[in-house]
C-alpha cells in the first residue's frame, strides 16, 4: 500500500514534468538538426565543420543530461526504505564526491558530532539529494574552495547543513531554485534542486537555502528523527 502511494507520487509528478521535459529535449534536438543541415550545405569548409560538430556534441550532452536527471523522478530507487546512520550516510557521499572535488581543488570537510540518533530513510535517495547539492557547490567554486557538511540533532530533527565558499546566488535566483528547469548554467537541466526538494519531502523532512553574492551557500536539510519502524506516509 504505501509502495503504491508512493508510486502514484512519483508517476503523478513525473506526468506534470513529461510535457516541459519533451519540450527541453527539443531545443538541443532542434540545435543538432540546424546545424547537420548546415553541414550538408557547406560541406566543403572544413573548419566550420568542426565547430558545427561541436556545437552538436554539446547539444547531445545537454539533452542526455535532462533525460537522465529526469529519470532521477521515475527510479523507484527499489523503495529500500531503512533505518541508517547519518554518519554512514555522508561518508558515502563523500567517497562518491571526492575525486571530483579534488579535481576542482575543492576539499569536503565533515563535522559530525560523536553521537547521531539514526533516521527512516530511502539511503540511495538521499543519496542523489546530497549529490546533486554538492555538485552545485563544487559548480559555484571555479576557482576552488571548500564546502563542509555539518550534521547536528534537534528534539526531533536531524539537521544536515552543506555549506560552500562559492559564488553564491542573488534574490531572483534563490526564490526559483526550487522551480524545476530553472538554471542560471549554459548546460545545467534545472532538475537538480527540484528533485532534492521532492525527496526530502517524500521523507517527510525540508530542505532550506541561503546565501550571499559572492561569499556563499548554505542549504540545511532537516530529517524526523527515527522513533518506528516503516517507511514515512
Ligand atoms: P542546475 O545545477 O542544473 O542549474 P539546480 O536545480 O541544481 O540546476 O540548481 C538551480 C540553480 O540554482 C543553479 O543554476 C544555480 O544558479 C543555483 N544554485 C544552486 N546551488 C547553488 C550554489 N551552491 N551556489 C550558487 N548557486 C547555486
Ligand atoms: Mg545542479
């Protein structure tokens, strides 16, 4: 029953995206297809050829990069709904995010207090929530920088704050963040804030943006602490 609920989300959400997805997918669609015409026309200048080729890679890389974070929605993520370590948690995303991180000179850096209450959670879910916060940050460091994961206890609540050095975001930004599609980034999807929002929902917790042009992010997501067993309504 609460699998089938669950499902009847998820489907539901899926149904009101499909329409923007198919229309974001046409426009690279659209790029590649103007510009194999005009390879067709000109196919004596090599040199143009070359950067109509690239241009048509970048369209394929955008378009697969909205197809799969879409899919992000569809992975029913086997519904493995367990009780799991916080600490457990983020040592995964760690290792998961690590290599990437280094390559862009950026350091992940991890308070963890001694003592973490363990949570009710979809583990590869919250997985992707976390992965695609810190690719963020690691997006707003071109120059380097660090981004900390804090994680501390409420009453009630777990709260798991990651915080970056980066470039931070205006007004305008911060209040669309949230709105699937939206992307300040020449290749990003827009689906990546959307669809953590959707899964801490789905956990029954929420999740909470600041920031400062120029100095910084900070998003604070807040989990129930477990008191059951059973997967969250
Ligand atoms: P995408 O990364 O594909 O653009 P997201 O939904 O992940 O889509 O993020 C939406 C927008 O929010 C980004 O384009 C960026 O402008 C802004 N944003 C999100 N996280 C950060 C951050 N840590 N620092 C600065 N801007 C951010
Ligand atoms: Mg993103």
């Amino acid at each position: 029953m609460q699998q089938t609920v669950m499902k009847a989300d998820r489907l539901a959400i899926m149904g009101q995206l499909a329409a923007q997805v198919v229309h974001e997918v046409k426009n690279p669609l659209t790029t590649i297809k103007g510009f194999l015409q005009l390879l067709k026309e000109e196919s004596h200048n090599f040199p143009k050829q070359q950067e109509y080729l690239d241009i048509m890679l970048e369209a394929i890389d955008h378009a697969n990069a909205i197809i799969t974070d879409f899919l992000q929605l569809a992975r029913p993520g086997c519904s493995c709904w367990k009780r799991y370590a916080p600490e457990k948690l983020l040592s995964e995303v760690c290792l998961l995010m690590e290599s990437e991180a280094a390559l862009r000179d950026i350091t992940i850096r991890q308070v963890i207090p001694e003592v973490l209450p363990p949570v009710w959670i979809d583990p590869e879910q919250m997985k992707q929530v976390l992965v695609n916060i810190i690719k963020n940050s690691l997006e707003a460091m071109p120059e380097g920088g660090q981004v900390t994961i804090e994680t501390s206890c409420r009453t009630q609540e777990l709260l798991i704050t990651i915080s970056d050095t980066g470039m931070g975001m205006n007004e305008l930004v911060l209040e669309n963040i949230f709105e699937p599609f939206f992307t300040t980034k020449a290749s990003g999807t827009g689906l990546g804030m959307f669809i953590a929002k959707q899964i801490v929902h789905k956990h029954q917790g929420d999740i909470k943006v600041e920031s400062v042009p120029g100095k910084g992010t900070t998003v604070t997501i807040s989990l129930p602490i477990l008191h059951r067993e059973g997967g969250m309504p």
